[in-house]
C-alpha cells in the first residue's frame, strides 16, 4: 500500500507521465523511493529537470494520493500498477503503458484476445447496428470487445457484446468515478459485472479533451486489433487508428456508403490498406494463430489437426451434431443451453470449421 | 469488300473464335484466301481440325455473311476490322480481340481513355444513382464511359455519361440490330447519336447467355480500368473483374453496405486488393500520366511543370478565374456557355489542379 501510494503519487504530478515515472522508478529502485530522493538528483533524470523535481517534491505528503485511493476503492474499483501480474500483457508491451490501471470489475484471460471497436459519436443507425452486431460476433467467438463507453459506435459495441454474453472492457477518458456520458452509468455497472471499466486517470478526474488522445492509446494498446466502424474524414478514431499501426496493432474498417459522412473516415482507412470488415470471419482470417484456418483434406496416414479449444457451451452444442443435418431449435431443445447460448455456440463452431450451416437454421458436422 | 464479306463469313463459322480467325488470315495472307484455301491445308492449321474445316468451307459461297452485312448497312451500323485504323488500339492489344466490330456511331480519340462501369442488373437504388454519378464524373475529365446497355447498373452509367454530354460507349451481348433489353432501344439511339453503340456479334444474332462473358472481355479490353459498382456474391461483374486484372486492367470498386447484398461482390473486390472508389478522383489517382498529381512548390528556377491539355469550355472557364474567388453563377455568365458545361469544366480544372472550390460554389485559381 506505500509503494501504490507513492505510485499514484507520482501520476498526480502534473506534467510527468507514464514514461518518465517508470525512468524514476528504474533510477531510485521503487515509486517510495523516487518520490523520495535527493530533489537535485531527481532533477538529473532524463526528462525531469526542476520544474517537475519542485513538483514531485510537492507530492512527498501523498495526502491527495490517498484521497484518490479511497474514492476509488469507496467505487469498488481496484488499482492494478504495472507491475502486477493482472496487468493486461498487450497493454505493457506499448510505448507508453499507463503505471497503473483504476478497475471496477475485473480482468480475464480471454482479454488477451481483445478487439477494439470503436467510431463516431455522431454515427447513423447503420454504424449503430453494426456496431451492435460484429461486436457480438466478437464475443461470440471468444475474443473480447474493448471501446471507450462513448455515446453513438462506442456505447452500440458495448451493449452488442453484453447481449452475446461475451466479454467487454470499457477504457474511460475520465477518472473511474466520473463516468462519460452520465447517461452511460447504468452501462458501466453492467460493463463491471461481467468484464471491466478502467481508467489511468485520477478517479475524480473530468472528461477532459487532453484525455481522449490518451485514452485511445490504452484502447489499441489492449488490444489485437481495432475496428473502425464509422468515422468522420477527420476524426479521433482516425488518431486512434495511426496509433494503432505504430503498436504494431491490425486496422480493421467497415464499408459504408459512399454518400454517408460517417463512412469517409472508414474509406480513408480502406484506401490505405485496413481489412475491410463484413464479419467477424473477416477478423478471425487476420489471426491465424487463433482461428487456423480450414485445413486441406488430410492426406492419408497424416496425423489429425489439433482440435481448437472448445467452451463447455460449444462442447454441448458440437455433441448434438452429426452428418446429418439438424434445425437449431432441435439442438437448443437437446442441449438444454438458451437459445443465444446456442446461437453464439454454433457460430463460432462454423467458424472453427466444426459445424456447417445450411440453409434454413440447420447445422452439421462438415462432411 | 470482298474481304470484308470473307471475313464477316468467318466470323460466322459456329466454334471458330477471333484467336484461330487470326491465325488463318495470318497463314494464307487474306481472309479471302483462307475462306477458299484446300480444305486439308485449312484442317492443317492449328485449332481447326477436320470437322471445323468442313464448316469453313460450307461457309464459301459467303451468302449469309452478305445477309449479315446487308442488316449492319440497313440498321446504319459501319463494320470495323481489326485491321482498321479506326480500331480501338487498347482492345486490340487483349489476347483475343473481336476480328470485327459492328459500330453505330463512331469512335473518337478520348475513347482511348475509357473506363469501364458496370454491376449488378438488380441493383440498388444507391448503386444507380452512384454509378449515374460517378459515370458523369468520368466523362467531365474528358474519359469516355463504356458499359454494357443492360439494366439497372449499366443503364445507369450511360445515362450519367449522357447527362454530362460526355462520351459513352454501350457493348452489347447481341448483334447490333438486336437491341437488349428492348426498353433501351431509345437509350442505344440516344449513345449512337454522340458515342457508339457496339457488337462484335452477328447482327442478327439474340442475346445469348455465352454472349455475355465475350461481351465482358470487350468492355473491359476497351477500357483503362472496370469500375464495378454493385454486384452479388458471385456475379458476371466479378468475372468481368477477374478478367480485367488478367488483361493488365486497373480493377475499382464502390463500397456500400454490409447488409445491401448488392455490394457483396464489391466488397469481395475491396477484399482481393481492387481500389475503392468514392469520386473519380480515386480513378484518376490511379492514372497519373492522364492527371499528374499536384506538383510539389516548384522550386526556385525549376522549370514550371506543363499544363494539362485543355477542352475549349475548359480553356473559356478557365479565362473566368482569378485569385478572388467567382460564384458559379458569375463564372456561368461571363463565359457564356451553358450551366451544365461549365460545372463541367469546373470540375475538370479542379481534377488538373487548376481551379479550387470553396464552400458555396465558389472558385478560383490555386494561390
């Protein structure tokens, strides 16, 4: 708890980020230590100087630390720093990754396999509904939707994952306890129940301009992907996008008509070179890695492929499955999962080549 | 005429194609000769074979072939061999150009630079009103617009062209006289009138299904790059496009939605690497030695870059414009031409970087 208190100290002086504040913590050995070193020696560090060395000095008493720290805890939310083990893996591997993480709710494994979904505020239905439908795609096949809880493309991914049941992460442009838009707070509370809002920020942070840009930065950087669904010509996503590329991240976009102010940013995207985007098979196609993809007809004598790791959903609803072709409110009846559970099941199973559909909702085994 | 009429026989040899055509013409010197060659000697020549042979020579007495002739003259179509100077250069440069072509209309030399537009038959209201615009687009850069008279996207494309008083060129899948489908009728009269309506069928001859590919490969022989605008999943826009590529043919596409099947086709081209079209900008990108891109601030001394060839409107738009910015209405006044001309060239000079638009219809020379 002292060495947190002197972290947090530390991400309260004005003007020292993330990588000079883990220089200091290089430097003197802990955040206890470098709050409390030689104020000249301080001022030594590369990108300090005596400005900022006045202002860490100012930080010594840790009084607005501890504030901070108990409004956050008063949220139900937990610190994660950098250096613990549920700090998310992607995230640390970025230029500049936050020192510490503010979570209400919590981190799983399967958000190692995040795609940010993300767009306009401003965004027509079709964004909406899209939105809505590829992140819940997303979910359904394992993978986690990470956005930014704005109203419009942001708020639509959030709920389209929550409907499948899957896995979402909401990163704030504000401290953990001034969610944004107010009209969004009831969505945080369902986002904490079953995944995570996080935040770098001082929980009694605003919404303020100088965050987004940041904030985006922790969106990509979680990420293995992100997904553009709509965006203006000039537009944050647009930022969070190029930023994207230089973590080494994929940029997926969603086409649009050419006529849709919403859909230039996107093309702009396409024309340099982003996955065109009409289903989450297109995104799956991007990592191999996770979804091989369907092997050449096995030649005779060599070994089988390796089977995907399947969730016990998956397993009940593949068991239900034979070469002859079944309707899916016959295998929902069998399976005894809800019908969404079945649905989200079947999908990714099609997608991991262990279940054909045909038409009219039937399903089988491939041949 | 006389090898016209031998020529115009062969054509209508049932199984000899343009490829093979070539080669006899090319073995015993002149249609003529090859029509009446020894039957062993014609059986002798690669492709032909003893059953081809024997049609060949059923074909001497050249009767059909006046017939066919005889319609062309009557519906006021030329014939055009491939050895015509007035053959369009880029179709004769494809692996297997029509030995001949029925013409009502003419060519003229910006057919040189065409660009094909052509999708689905059952578009989308979107998709026609796109590719009327678009093909408008095209033809106010002085580019010509060849397409197929079918409906829906194809109708769309010439009748933008047309609106734009530029050029366009229909390719049929029938004979000439055999207008498809018969709604176009007026539509072939009105494309004959300013561009040319052409066929490489005999002229009598019904839009036949195996038509259609051989059409294709026309159009986009014809043309500089294929411009798909809505097509489904598996379409003959697609083969069109396939082929194009394999003719050293730019392939383009216009995006839309995810959920309008219509732009599936589209979107599978986006996918295999085709450039995404909102405006012909994104096509004359693609040809910079046709629109050189701007050129970077001439640096001092340097040579000033060489102006693009201008129309006459262009030259007399141009003459209107100055560094203070005119409304079009002025511009349209002063250079006494008609509306619809002058946005023309306005939009032409802005494409050669000679003229800028500022909101409000207003322009000016670049600063």
């Amino acid at each position: 708890m002292e060495g947190l208190e002197a972290l947090v100290a530390l991400t309260l002086v004005e003007g020292l980020g993330p990588v000079t504040i883990r220089r200091l913590v290089r430097r003197f050995g802990s955040p206890a230590a470098a709050l409390e070193a030689d104020r000249g020696e301080i001022a030594a560090v590369d990108g300090i100087g005596p400005l900022l060395a006045a202002r860490i000095a100012e930080a010594r008493p840790r009084a607005e630390a501890r504030r901070e720290i108990e409004r956050a805890l008063a949220a139900g939310a937990a610190i994660v720093p950098y250096t613990d083990p549920a700090y998310p893996a992607p995230l640390a591997e970025i230029y500049d990754p936050p020192v510490l993480l503010y979570v209400k709710g919590a981190f799983a494994p399967e958000d190692r396999h995040a795609i940010a979904v993300v767009g306009a505020r401003r965004c027509s239905l079709y964004g909406a509904a899209q939105a809505e439908r590829l992140a819940g795609q997303i979910a359904a096949v394992g993978m986690t939707v990470a956005s930014g809880m704005a109203r419009g493309i942001d708020t639509a991914a959030h709920r389209g994952a929550l409907k499948a049941r899957g896995r979402t992460i909401a990163v704030l442009g504000s401290g953990i306890c001034r969610i944004y838009p107010p009209e969004n707070r009831g969505l945080a509370e369902e986002i904490a129940a079953s995944g995570a809002v996080i935040s770098e920020f001082p929980p009694s942070m605003g919404p303020q301009r100088l965050n987004f840009p940041l904030r985006n930065r922790v969106l990509s950087g979680l990420s293995l992907g992100v997904l553009v669904v709509e965006a203006a010509g000039r537009s944050g996503s647009l930022i969070t996008a190029a930023q994207a590329l230089e973590q080494g991240r994929l940029v997926f976009a969603l086409p649009g008509r050419v006529d849709s102010i919403t859909s230039r940013g996107t093309h702009a995207l396409l024309k340099d070179g982003a996955r065109l985007v009409e289903s989450v098979e297109d995104i799956c196609a991007e990592l191999p890695y996770l979804f091989p993809p369907r092997a050449p007809a096995a030649a005779a004598g060599g070994p089988a492929p390796p089977r995907p790791r399947l969730t016990p959903e998956e397993e009940a609803v593949l068991a239900q499955l034979g070469p002859e072709e079944r309707a899916i409110d016959e295998i929902t009846a069998s399976c005894a999962l809800p019908p969404a559970a079945v649905a989200s099941a079947l999908l990714s199973l099609e997608l991991k080549h262990l279940a054909n559909q045909l038409p009219g909702k039937m399903f089988r085994k491939p041949c």
